[in-house]
C-alpha cells in the first residue's frame, strides 16, 4: 500500500515536466511564427522576396530564446 502514493508521485512529476515543456515549445513556435508572420508582409510590400521571411526566421529564434531565459531567471530568483 505504501508504493501507490509513490507511483502517483511520480506520474504527477512527468505531467507537470510535459506540461511546462509543452507550453515552453508552444511559446517558440508563436513568438517565430510571429516574426515569420512579419517577415512575410515586409516581403510582400517592399517586393524583397526570401530576405523577409529569412529575417523573420533568423531574429525569431533568438528572440524567443531570450524571452524564455529572462523568464526562467526571473523564476529562479
């Protein structure tokens, strides 16, 4: 009877580890698509094909990056 409360433990600790990595991936795809997003319409009006959305794709990923460190930081202190 002792080891039930144990097994549940355990099961609550992987959905709390999927549901905070589930949010931080969900995060990065929002914050690139955004900057995609944007990239794209710079494309569109200024007539400059790929390098929108290369730019958009290029600043995305480190810029989402960032956010999630600030904010892990933050948590952390």
């Amino acid at each position: 009877m002792a080891e039930e409360p144990q097994k549940h433990e355990g099961l609550w600790q992987a959905v709390r580890a999927f549901s905070v990595l589930s949010g931080v991936g969900i995060y990065l795809v929002v914050v690139v698509g955004i900057c995609v997003y944007l990239g794209m319409m710079a494309d569109d009006h200024f007539g400059i094909s790929p390098y929108g959305k290369l730019t958009g794709i290029l600043l995305g990923f480190p810029l989402a990056i960032y956010s999630l460190y600030r904010q892990l930081r933050k948590q952390m202190l």
